[in-house]
C-alpha cells in the first residue's frame, strides 16, 4: 500500500483554483520531485499534504502505516526566517515540539538523535552557534536536520537548494540522495532545477499552470521529451 495518495484533488484557496486533477501515489522509499512553473501550485501541493491547507476537491489518504506527524517538512525560505535569532541545536530540538505535547521540554532519546542528525548533516561542530550568522548552505543543514527529527519516514523539501551556490547546492542533493538510499527516508522535494531533478529522484510529478503533465517513472518522464521543452525554454530565456 501506498504511503500515501492523492486523489483527484484540486488544489487552491478560498474561490480560487490553482491546479485541478492531481492525482499521484509514493511508496515507502521513493524519492518523488515535483517540478513546474513557479506559481503552478508545487508549494500549495506540499502544504495540503501537511494539512495546512485544504484541498478543495478530492482526498490525500495516508496508508502503510504513515501518521501524520512522522511527516518532517523543510519549507521554502523566506529572508526573515535566515534571521532568525536561535542557536543551531535550538533549532533542531524544536523538530520534536509537536511530539512534546504540554511536556516543556526534551528527553534525553530526543537529544541523542537531534545530535546523530546533526551529524548526519555535518553541522554538531555548529551547534552552540547562532543560526543567523551561518552560511546559506549551513542554515539549510540546520533545517535539514531539523526535520529528521520530526519526521521517521518521509521529508517534504521545498527547493532546499534555492539561493545556494552550486557546489554547496550538489553538496546538499547529495545529503538528500544519502538520507533516501542509505537511511530509507521517503522524500518528496521541489525543484526549480529539472536537471537536478532527473538526476536523482526515482519519480518525477509535473505541474502544468491548470492540471499535472505527468506523472511516473524518472526515465519514462526523459523519454516523454516533457522535460526537453521544459530545459530549452529555461535555455531560451
Ligand atoms: N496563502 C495563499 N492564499 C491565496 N493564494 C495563494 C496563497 N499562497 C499561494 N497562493 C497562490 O497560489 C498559486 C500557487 O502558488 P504556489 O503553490 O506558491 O506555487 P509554486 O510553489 O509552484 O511557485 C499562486 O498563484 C499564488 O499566488
Ligand atoms: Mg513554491
């Protein structure tokens, strides 16, 4: 069974439509990247898994076990957010507050993994730093790790890599890549980048500015040329 699905669904917010028919499955372990135009709906996608906003038609149904709040999110940056006044492993713990409850404050097994993430992301030697005077390419890390910590089983990134120069970019695919073979995570990521996109993910769900263009298998995706015309309008530009 399916992680999770979605089922005719009609993305938007109150009286307006954004994208209507989206209709896609991931399974346990794929690493699923959703492309399009910008405005096409990829981040409302995202938000409506979390339920932080509704669909406006059709369903999104868990399955194999996935609860809501093992679902970790990495949301698309904003210039207040990269200010934020907070020391790194501040930062991290606070994956765990929805787990917490009323309870004010961590366990010793939550602390223990926050650091084995922040390993993982190679950032434990930042820990008692502020988040507001790292790099992008750190801060991205620190919110990576972040959320591991709330998620067991799948991570929504939205374009983690935006703003990032290249080389630190492909270092941070390459820790996704990572977490997704070796570690099992699920990822579903947004990518401005379709190259990228091919290179790594498993299945690819493109967005049209109405309804999806595809959805399937990275390589069918290649072959169907949707790709081509999308990276030689980027080229055209
Ligand atoms: N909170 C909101 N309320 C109303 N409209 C929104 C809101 N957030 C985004 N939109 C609109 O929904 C459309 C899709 O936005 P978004 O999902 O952010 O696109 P993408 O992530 O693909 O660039 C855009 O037209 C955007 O202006
Ligand atoms: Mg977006």
């Amino acid at each position: 069974m399916a992680l999770l699905t979605c089922k005719d669904v009609t993305l938007g917010y109150e009286g307006m439509v954004v994208t209507e028919n989206v209709n896609f499955s991931i399974k346990h372990g794929d690493y699923l990247c959703i492309v399009g135009e910008n405005g096409s709906g990829k981040s409302t996608l995202m938000k409506t898994i979390l339920k932080l906003v509704n669909p406006l038609k059709g369903e999104i149904i868990t399955g194999d076990g996935l609860k809501q709040k093992e679902i970790g999110y990495l949301p698309q940056q904003t210039m207040v957010q990269r200010d934020f006044p907070a020391s790194v492993s501040e930062i991290v713990l606070s994956g765990y507050l929805n787990r917490c409850g009323l309870r004010p404050f961590y366990t010793k097994g939550e602390k223990r993994l926050a650091e084995d993430n922040m390993r993982k992301m190679d950032i434990l030697d930042l820990k008692d730093q502020c988040y507001r005077e790292l790099s992008g390419g750190q801060q991205q890390r620190v919110l990576l790790a972040r959320a591991l910590c709330a998620a067991k089983k799948m991570i929504l990134l939205d374009e983690p890599v935006s703003g990032l120069d290249p080389k630190v970019a492909r270092e941070m695919y390459e820790l996704i890549y990572k977490l997704n073979k070796e570690d099992g995570i699920t990822v579903v990521m947004i990518s401005h980048d379709i190259n990228e996109a091919v290179r790594y993910a498993d299945k690819i769900l493109h967005i049209g500015s109405n309804s999806p263009l595809f959805f399937g298998d990275t390589r069918d995706y290649v072959k169907s040329g949707i790709a081509d015309s999308f990276i030689r309008t980027k080229e055209a530009e």
